[in-house]
C-alpha cells in the first residue's frame, strides 16, 4: 500500500502536463541583450491562484525566479491579469547562459493536485534580427527600417548596403550618419535604424543590415504614388425666368410677289374658263325646258278634256286635232 502511494505521488507532477490546461509558446528566440515577454494563459477557475515562473525541466528541481505574490526580482517581472486570463513574464537583458527550459506554473496548494504547468523553451542566440523583413512606402514618402544585434556586436561597425553594391554602403557606428536620401542611427543598446527619404521606384530592392560580421536582408518596395483627380465643384446658377423667343418676321420680297403673282395667272385664267364653260351649259339646259314646258301643257289640257268628253269613244275618230307651234305657225 505504501509503495502505490509513493507511486501515485511520483505521478502527480506530470497529469498536468498531459492535459494542457496551461498554455504556452513551445519556444522563443531572441537575441542577446534583448527582453523577451512570454504569455501564460489559463482556465477562468484559475483566476485567483498564484502563478509563478521559473527554470528547470521539472517541477521539482526548476528555480523558481519570480510569483505573482512577490514582484521584487529586478531581471524577471511578472504581471497577472485574471479578466483576460493570462499572465506574462517579461526578462531583461537576457544572456547566453538563459537559454533553456523554463516553466508557467498556477499553484493549487494542496497535496492531492499538482501544480497546473506547461514548459517552454528560450534560445538566446548571437546575430542579428529585423522586425519587419519586407517594408514598403510610397513614392516620394519615407520608410524606417529597424536592425537589431545582440550584445556583443555593440561596438561593431554598423552598415546598410545595398544588395550586389558595396559602393553604396552607409555606416552608422559612433552615433548617426545623415544625407539627402538616406539617415541612419545607432542607439548602442541592440538596434540601429534606418531611414530612407524621398523614395523614389529606383529604390526598390534587396538591402543588408550588417553589424560586423552578422548580416541580414531586408526587401524594400516603393509603390507608385497615387493620384487624385481634383474635383470642381460650382454653385448651380441662379433661377432665371424663362422668355419665350419669337424670331423677327421675316420681310417679304418684291421678287417673291412677282412669282407668286406669275405661279396665280394660269389658274385664275382656267378657273374662268371653267366657270365660264359651266355657265354656258346651265343656260342652254334652262332654255331647253322653257322651249318644252309649252307643249306639255297643250298635251295636258286636251288628255283633260278627252275625259270630260260624254259621248261615245267612237266618235272622237272623226275629230280633227291641231297642234300649234309657235315657231313655224303649221295647222295639223
């Protein structure tokens, strides 16, 4: 029985481990003389607990630098914040001998539950390392390029070339170096920077950051500059009462009377010749029926008496008719 207590304690220190309820980056990289911030985040029931950091592989043998309930490290700062549920250690001024393994760790306190953990790794490397590798500006604007080194290339000359021409290197050790398109600083705690003005297409390229010996790329792009078309604006005009325009009349020449006059003579001469024509032909009609009116009513006036005759129709075959025209005056 003793022997499985014994067992279960050598166990406890690694379930955390396994269910992650810790978390963390698994490594950091950052270059000597420079400070490093890690993240620790943890579950919500946490948010009350002590959380500590410290070196080591294991949880038992780690040195613990610095815990939420004691903030007087000078290298080491820890920060809780419980409404994010994160806390972050920050190290300063890191060194070659603080690379290893380090450890984000909540206290639980008691013996039944291991801590809560999680390991990260942190590699302090010498060399040079830039924020950004790939800037861009506009042309005509300017651009700032950060260069950083560790801790021994302090005092080392710092250049900024261009990629495939030496010629055009500018160096900034012992403080700064300034002209018209160019600016470069050196601060002397771990990073240099550059400052290209004026940017012009041409500048577009590959340039290195060197600190003796260390080097690093950076690409820079100038894009083109952008233009706006400037807008005119103007008021509408005033309202204006609209007048109806009426061309002059136009004069009536003598030539157009003239032709006028020549196009009208044919038709008034037809035009009277027609009427003319016409009046012939309704006066000879009313003379024929005034010729004819006379006789009918001779023939009208004997048809009249016919009828009235009594005596017998036999009779009438001895009758004598005469007709009388007035023209030829003729007895029939």
């Amino acid at each position: 029985m003793l022997q499985l207590y014994i067992l279960t304690l050598g166990l406890l220190p690694w379930i955390p481990a396994s269910l992650c309820v810790v978390k963390t980056e698994e490594e950091f990289a950052v270059l000597e003389g420079q400070s490093l911030t890690i993240p620790c985040h943890y579950e919500p029931q946490y948010a009350s607990h002590v959380k500590y950091w410290c070196q080591g592989r294991t949880k038992e043998f780690c040195t613990t630098l610095a815990r939420t309930d004691d903030t007087s490290s000078d290298k080491v700062s820890i920060f809780d914040d419980p409404t994010q549920q994160v806390f972050t250690v920050t190290m300063k001024n890191l060194k070659e001998g603080d690379s290893g393994w380090y450890i984000c760790g909540v206290e639980i306190g008691n013996m039944w539950k291991a801590d809560d953990i999680t390991f990260t790794n942190i590699k302090v490397i010498h060399g040079m390392s830039v924020p950004h590798s790939r800037v861009s500006g506009e042309e005509g604007s300017s651009v700032t390029v950060e260069c950083l080194y560790s801790e021994r290339y302090r005092e080392s000359e710092k250049k900024w070339c261009r990629s495939g021409d030496w010629s055009s290197c500018l160096t900034g050790s012992g403080g700064s170096n300034e002209d018209t398109s160019v600016a470069i600083s050196d601060d002397r705690t771990g990073a240099f920077t550059i400052t290209l003005k004026k940017l012009q297409m041409r500048d577009t390229g590959w340039y290195l950051c060197s600190a003796g010996q260390q080097q690093i790329a950076v690409h820079v792009q100038v894009t083109p500059r952008t233009t706006t078309a400037a807008v005119s604006i103007t008021s509408p005009p005033a309202p204006q009462q609209s007048v109806l325009y009426l061309p002059p009349p136009k004069a009536i020449a003598k030539e157009s009377w003239s032709s006028h006059g020549r196009m009208l003579e044919p038709i008034l001469v037809c035009s009277s010749l027609m009427l003319l024509v016409g009046l012939v032909i309704l006066g000879r009609k009313l003379w024929k029926l005034h010729k004819v009116d006379p006789v009918l009513r001779q023939v009208k006036d004997i048809k009249a008496r016919f009828n009235e005759y009594p005596g017998d129709v036999g009779d009438l075959q001895s009758t004598t008719v005469v007709f009388i025209n007035k023209d030829s005056q003729d007895v029939y």
